[in-house]
C-alpha cells in the first residue's frame, strides 16, 4: 500500500507540473514542485530510518515441537536522530517450521537506550536451527515510502525436541533375553540397585511403591532399579542421504504432516519412554558411543539425541547396524527404523543372530511422505517383498502407521 500511495503522489506530482507548463499555471507548477520536495523528504527520512542500527536477540536454546516459543529482540540507534517506527522482522531459516506467527510490534529506536521488541510461534519441526538475519523496514512520519535493510546479528541456536508419538510394538522374548520380559517384572530391578524415584505410571508394579516420598507429596511414587544387562534395546535409524522425505504440506509451513525421520523420531521416544520405565536399557548407537550409561535423566538425553538426527550418513542402514554389530549386549534386541527399502539390512541379520540379538524392523510407507511425481527410485520400506527378505532372514517386521494414521 506504501509503495502504491508514493507512485501515485509521484505521478501526480508529475502530471501536475506537466500541466503547469502547458497551461503557464506558476501556482500549478509550485504546487507540483512542492510534492516531489515533500516525496524526495519522505524517501530520504526512509532511508535513514533503517540507517545504522544495532540488534541483539534472545530466543530460547531448548523448545519442544508445537510449543509456543517466544523470541525478544533489542535495537540500538548508533546516532543520536530521531526515527519514526520501525519495524523488525526476523529471518528464519528455511528448514525452520513454524505455524501462528505474531508480528513484532514497530518500535522508535532511541541513541540513548535500548528498545525491545518480541514475537511468537510455534516451532513445528525437530532439528537444531541456527539464523542471524534480521530486517528493518522503515517508513517516513506520513507512511508513504518504506525502505527495508537486512543486518547480521550474532548468530543464535534453537535445539527443536521431537515430541513422543504413541505406538504399540510387541516385542519378541529373545529366547530369554529380550525387553519384553522387563514388562512382565522378570528381569526388573536385576541389579537390585535402586537409580531414582519417580512418579507411578500405569503399570508399575505395587511392590515398588516409595511410601516416604508418597506419602510426603500426597502423589504416589515408585523406585527405580538399573536393569539387568540382559533387559537391553538398541535403536537404529534409516539416515543415509535423501531418506528424510518431507511432504509438500509441509513444505508449505502448514504443519500438518512430519518428515519421515520427524515420525520416527516421535516413535521412537515413545518407546524409549516405555522401556525406561520398565527398567530397561536403551541406546542409541549411531548418535552416542558404545559405553553410553544409563541415567536418571536418560529421556532428556534421548530426545536431545533425537532432535540431532539428520539424513546425512553415507553409509547404508544395513552397512551401519553391521559395524555396531559386535559392540551390542548379546541378548539385546535392535530395532530399525526403515522408510525405504535396504537390501543391506537383511544381510546384517545372520551377524546379529550369532551375537544372540534379535532384529525388528519397523517399516514405513515412504509413499506417505512424498509426492509421486519427486519420489526417489528407492522402493518403499512397506514393500511385502522387503518385509518378506526382512522375514526370511531370520528379522522381524512391523508395518508403521503414517503421520496421522493408525497402527
């Protein structure tokens, strides 16, 4: 609208002084040069209302997805001439979903003190995001010309943690070594050393009640116990290059679908969740090392794990789990998250059956992610072929639900 209203004043202004001098009009023609000064004004006060300023931003280091994240920006004049408002907008990365922006609200930045401004969204995609691009748009006192200027600011990062996605996995008994006897209490607490206290889940065995804290904060309580080192699950991620397949909806900034590593990452919290609370052991060895421990924080740990999780290994699936093979608890069970097919990940299952580890291999629809017409050349994971080799080798599948679907 501001650039509209100053084109129009210029041909006005100019089609009045045209007219002046065809009509020998001198009011005609003061009158015309009046608007090009008071245009010419407006312009130059424009110009250096985005002129030599200084920002500082303040954005949270930690947000989880859907939550609603404030982000508090200052400006400084560097000379002492007065401003009319401003207005600041930050530039976001791409890769950087949000939905529900505010806008900041315009600000007159001041030589003598500092000026603050904030804005809101909701971040909506896992990832750690890093920016320090920021824009001014100025205007003269009338609002009829704007000048926008982008500055560089220090650069500021935002750590985005999946959020746990419900799923429901039956896992297989290991011959008596796997996680699905810590649900049953049997390996529970094999230690017999108690690593924290929490809140009661639904679930939680009555004979684990912590009746002092209970009873002090009127909320039940139970003790936790370090698993024993047969109660072990590994997670494992499809992340080789071009396997993270985002949608178009989400490209769009709706937010209404996840990537396919957003998904699995959203799972897979969701499991670590549940097996921690059974007392389990849960790793994950393509983001940490081997002799990773276990800890009263480990969810924390593993959603900040989750949230560094980038489709950029060179390597295989299958070339990866074949590497790790030999440094995973005998016993233990591994569970592959696969959107496309892998004819590697079958050939890893004989190494991991001599090591006594069972392998289940959760399949998604990479259809479900990405538009036909743009998708890879790679078969989807959801293939009845693949779940069959997966099958025959010896591995378990499980077919996933896509963003949104059921079980």
């Amino acid at each position: 609208m501001r650039r509209l209203a100053g084109t129009a004043l210029i041909c006005s202004s100019a089609f009045v002084a045209i007219v002046a001098l065809l009509s020998d009009a001198p009011a005609l023609f003061y009158m015309g040069t009046a608007l090009l000064a008071t245009i010419a004004t407006a312009r130059l006060q424009s110009y250096l209302s985005v002129r030599a300023l200084r920002f500082q931003r303040f954005a949270p280091e930690l947000a989880s997805i859907g939550e609603k994240v404030k982000v508090e920006l200052v400006v400084w004049s560097e000379r002492n001439i007065r401003r009319p408002l401003v207005y600041i907008n930050d530039v976001l990365p791409p890769r950087f979903l949000v939905a529900n922006r505010t806008p900041s609200l315009p600000v007159a930045p001041d030589f003598r003190r500092a000026v603050r401004t904030e804005y809101a969204f909701q971040v909506r995609r896992r990832g750690v995001f890093r920016w320090s691009g920021v824009e001014a748009v100025g205007t003269d006192a009338l609002g009829l010309v704007s000048t926008t200027k982008t500055y560089s600011t220090d650069v500021v990062e935002m750590t985005v943690l999946p959020v746990s996605i419900p799923i429901g996995i039956d896992l297989p008994a290991a011959a008596g070594w796997g996680v699905s006897e810590a649900s049953s209490g049997e390996n529970k607490g094999a230690s017999g050393e108690p690593r924290g206290i929490r809140e009661y889940s639904s679930g939680d065995s009555l004979r684990h009640v912590h009746w002092r804290t209970s009873a002090r904060t009127g909320i039940l309580h139970v003790k936790e116990f370090e698993a024993g080192s047969h109660t072990s699950t590994a997670l494992f991620f499809q992340r080789s290059n071009g396997s993270d397949l985002l949608s178009e909806s989400a490209l769009a900034g709706d937010g209404s679908v996840l990537s396919s590593l957003d998904l699995m990452a959203g799972h897979a919290l969701h499991v670590s969740e549940t097996l921690l609370r059974q007392g389990a052991r849960v790793s994950l060895p393509q983001l940490e090392s081997a002799d990773a421990k276990s800890s009263p924080d480990r969810r924390g740990e593993i959603a900040l794990l989750l949230a560094l999780l980038q489709a950029n290994s060179r390597s295989s699936l299958g070339e990866e789990i074949i590497r790790a093979a030999d440094s995973l608890p005998e016993g233990s069970i591994l569970l592959a998250f696969v959107v496309q097919s892998d004819p590697t990940l079958a050939e890893a299952i004989p190494r991991l059956r001599s090591r006594g580890i069972q392998l289940v291999a959760l399949l998604y629809d990479s259809d479900a992610f990405s538009d036909r017409k743009k998708q890879s050349k790679e078969r989807s994971a959801a293939d009845p072929a693949f779940a069959e080799w997966i099958r025959g080798a010896g591995g378990r599948s499980v077919l996933m639900p896509s963003a949104g679907g059921a079980a």
